[in-house]
C-alpha cells in the first residue's frame, strides 16, 4: 500500500495532506525518515511514526454530520486555543477529523470522519461537488451582479466556475441568497459575494451534494446513515 494511503486511512488526516507531511519529512518507516511519495509499505509489519508517533488503521470507520454553530474552528488543533470542532462530537472512541473547513463565523453542514480515502474524494477540486449556501447579505444585488456571479469572478487572481445564486428574499437594506458552488476556495462564497459589493453578513451550509442538514439543530450532530455513506462514496 502506498505510504500516504495508509497515513489517510489511519485517520492522521487527508491522503493530500498526508504527501505533504512526507515531503516535510515527517514521516518514518521502521525508524527511517521517508520523503518519496511513491514509497510503498506493508501495514502488517512495517511500523509508521507520524511526528514520531506510531499510526495505525483504525478498523471501524466513523461518519458523522454536525451543524457547525459560530464561534468553532475546523482545525484539529489551534494556536489560538479557540474551540474546535471536534469538541462538540461526545461517546466517540474513533479520533475523527473535518472533511474541508467552514470559517469560524460560517455554520452548517459539516462532515466529520476517520475515513481518509473518502475525506479525500469530497476535497479534490476534480470531484466538483457542489455545496449549497443560504447567505444573508448587505443589500439587494441587481440583475447585473447576479449575472457577474454566476458567470465567474476574479478571485485571488483567478476566475471562478460557473455558480448558482438566487435572491430568496428581499429586504430594504439586506437580502438572503441562495448559492451553489463546486469549489472550494478559502472563503470562496463571502470573496464572491464582496466581488459584486453584497459582503455576507451570516452565511450557513445546507447541503453538499444531495446530502442535506435537514432538521439537524445547531450545534447537534448524528451519525451518517448507510445510504448517505454509500453516496458519498459513489461521488
């Protein structure tokens, strides 16, 4: 098995992050640190050490849904001591992880898991997985701007893919939005909505792909059931 499969599948973290940790030099094999992404590996007798620690693959994978509330980080660690995640999930043995990132003041849909191939598959860019957002805004963006964000937006010196947007509701000074995107670009939906002058001011995920929150309230979470699991893994 490819070394940074077996990192993912213990559950340390994605396969992508784990080629990074092995191009820092972070990761031995039976005591020797190993920098070839293509390094193979027998996970019955070699010994993996992930900044020195030994990893092994946890044998029950662990899918869970939680309604992010404001004020978590989607980090497993922080420097900032600010509350993660992970803080929120109780009774669970298995060490899980987020797959993606909301931002600290950004709520919704959230999936947290052990299974690092599927982690893997939801984050690649080549997936485009499309998530939802309702979005409160500044003002009422004009059929001009909506156009502009549908079409694509320079951001970070990039244009974005096509999008979804839709005004839901109206208001004198604010309006909620309904947006759809298959990137996954740092604060991709607030840079777009700032890009046609409209700055989100709550902005919450409600589904990625066709799995949905629901009724999930904020701050809950449950465990995946096994068709969603099935689905996701046939994204």
């Amino acid at each position: 098995m490819r070394l940074q499969k077996y990192i993912a599948l213990c559950g340390v973290t994605s396969r992508r992050k784990a080629e990074e940790l092995i191009l820092e030099g972070k990761v031995k094999v039976n005591n020797k640190i190993i920098k070839e992404l293509g390094t193979t590996i027998d996970p019955d007798k070699d010994i993996v050490k992930v900044n020195d620690k030994r990893i092994q693959a946890e044998r029950k994978k662990v899918y869970i849904m939680l309604n992010k509330p404001i004020g978590f980080v989607t980090t497993l660690k922080d420097e900032k001591n600010r509350k993660i995640v992970t803080d929120l999930i109780e009774g669970v043995k298995e060490r899980i992880y987020p797959v993606g990132r909301l931002d600290t003041d950004t709520t919704g849909l959230l999936i947290l898991t052990n299974d690092g191939d599927l982690a893997y598959k939801l984050t690649h860019p080549s997936k485009e997985i499309v998530k939802r957002y309702i979005a409160i805004v500044d003002g009422v963006p004009n059929k001009r701007e909506l156009e502009k964000f549908r079409n694509g937006l320079i951001i970070d010196g990039r244009v974005t893919s096509e999008a979804y947007i839709k005004i839901a509701k109206r208001y004198e000074t604010e309006s909620i939005l309904d947006i759809s995107i298959h990137e996954g670009r740092n604060r991709q939906v607030k840079k777009m909505c700032e890009a046609i002058n409209h700055p989100v001011k709550k902005l919450k995920r409600i589904s990625i792909g066709e799995l949905e929150l629901g009724g999930l309230d904020i701050g809950n979470w449950r465990f995946l059931e096994n068709d969603e699991i099935e689905y996701l893994k046939k994204l």
